[in-house]
C-alpha cells in the first residue's frame, strides 16, 4: 500500500509540473505547434532513462522510489495522449503536414532524448 501511495503522489507532482512547463513553453513560444506538449515529452524521455538506469544499474534507488519516479512521477508527466490528440486534430482540420511533422519531431526528439539521458546516467553512475 505505501509503494502505491507514493506512485500516487509522484503522479500528482508530475501532473502539476507539466501543467506548468507547458504553460510556461506557451507563453514563450506561441500557440502555432504544440511545442508545450514537445517539451515535456522530450524531458520525460531524457529523465525515464536517467531514473531507469540509476534505479537499475546503481543502488541509489530503492525498487519503490524507482517505481514512484518513473511510473508516477514520469507517468504524471508525459503527454502521450495531449500528443495523440494534437495530431489527430491537425489530420481532422485537414493540415497533414503540421500533423506529420508532429508525429515525427515528437517520436525523433523522444528517442534521441531517452538515448541521451541514458548515456548520461552511465557517464555519471558507470556499472
């Protein structure tokens, strides 16, 4: 029950700081590609694979703090589905190139970010 609570906390601390860095990428980038969406994602990717390889390969984690940052607090985080719903609704409002380089800036920027985090948490926690 308490690895539950802290999941639980961890994704309502990740709710709250997407909420904020999106508004935040918002305010500064503009309304004209959901760049808010972007960035979180791209965060959350270089982040999972930072906490994935520290909690796997070090033992600077326990299996529950492991649990509450990825599965809540990244869980919180991400964006999946505001992603899913941003290019659905450029191929609905019939701008397919908008919502294709959404879907392949998101996915390329993501892959690239996790690769990186990880390199950098195995430059810093070799095992």
């Amino acid at each position: 029950m308490t690895r539950f609570l802290w999941i639980c906390l961890g994704g309502a601390a990740g709710s709250g700081a997407r909420y904020l860095i999106a508004g935040w990428v918002l305010a500064l980038l503009g309304a004209s590609f959901p760049w808010g969406t972007l960035a979180v994602n791209v965060a959350g990717s270089f982040l999972i694979g930072v906490i994935m390889h520290v909690g796997l390969a070090t033992q600077l984690l326990s299996p529950t703090a492991r649990l509450a940052l990825t599965t809540g607090v990244m869980g919180g985080f991400t964006t999946y589905s505001a992603f899913n719903y941003e290019s659905l609704k450029y191929f609905q409002d019939g701008a397919w190139f908008l919502g294709l380089v959404n879907i392949f800036v998101m996915v390329a920027a993501c892959l690239a970010a996790g690769a990186v985090g990880l390199a950098v948490a195995r430059l810093l926690f070799a095992h």
